[in-house]
C-alpha cells in the first residue's frame, strides 16, 4: 500500500553471493557440491600456473580441483549458488582472471577476487526464477550486511512511494 518496490535479481544475487564468498574467504567454510562426473580441462601455461599458485583461493571459494596431467586439470567440485549455475564457465572465467592479474595484490585483492566471481555466478537479468526462487532469494538478501546495493554500488532494490505513481499516472 505505500508504493512499488522493484528488485534486480542479478544486483541482488551478486549481492548475497559476494557476502558468502567473503565469508568463506574469510573464514574458510567451504561448502561445495561433487560433481557427478568430474569435468576435464585444458589450460593454457599462464592459466596453470595462475590454479598452482593460487591454490588455497580457489580452494576456499568452493572449487576442488587437481591436476591431471599436461596442461590438464580436473575439476571434482564446485560451490553450488544457483541451480542455472554454469561451473565450468565460472571456474574457466576465474581462472583466465588470475592469469591475468585482474586482482592485483594488497588488501582488496580478496574483495575484488570475491566481487568478481560473484557478479559472474550471480542469477543474469532476465532469467526466469519461480517463486519460491525469488522468495529464497529475497531472504538471502535481507540477512546481508549491505542489501541495498550490489559490489559495483548499483542499487538491488528501488522504492517508489505511491504518491510519486500517484503523481506520474494520475
């Protein structure tokens, strides 16, 4: 009755995911889920070396990885943070980040490491959630530290009190 709220399920979601990945970064829980059937990939040297040496990160975030051989490694499991989640495509994503440097060094390098892999594992715009999806994720978002804006700052939620519709449509 007091107005509209609008909510972006993607700021929201990278909202949520980014306060459990820091929290897991942090504090070293890790829930993962095992793959069914361990998925193989080939990497480049420099995205080798950046796995090796970034081991314990990646670790921490919820990924078990190993080598296999070569260039090879071979992922056995992954964090779970929505059923559409694409694991290879964000461990390949995160991967080719660190082998970049994206992250940098100093006191941020975890934010900017946890706010990127969020955005990436977040819910994207326009795919559909059910409803109990949708509630789940509203919960979620309400228990975080910061819920009225996602890691970029863009707000995850906007209010617009009845007497604005009011005065914009009559």
């Amino acid at each position: 009755p007091e107005g509209l709220v609008i909510i972006d399920q993607h700021s929201a979601h990278e909202r949520v995911l980014y306060e459990e990945a820091m929290a897991r970064l942090t504090d070293g829980s890790t829930p993962s889920q095992r793959l069914l059937l361990p998925e193989t990939i080939e990497l480049n040297d420099e995205e080798l070396d950046a796995v090796q040496t970034h081991a314990d990160l990646i670790d921490r975030l919820g990924y078990e990885v190993e080598p296999f051989g070569g260039r090879a490694v071979v992922l056995h499991a992954t964090p779970p943070p929505h059923p559409r989640f694409d694991a290879v495509a964000s461990f390949r994503e995160l991967v080719a980040d660190l082998a970049r440097g994206r992250f940098g060094g100093g006191v941020n390098r975890t934010e900017r490491f946890a706010q990127t892999w969020a955005c990436r594992a977040a819910v994207k715009a326009g795919q559909v959630l059910d409803e109990a999806s949708m509630r789940e994720l509203l919960q979620r978002l309400f228990q975080c530290t910061l819920p009225p804006h996602d890691v970029h700052g863009r707000a995850t939620i906007v209010q617009l009190p009845r007497e604005e519709l009011e005065r914009r449509f009559g």
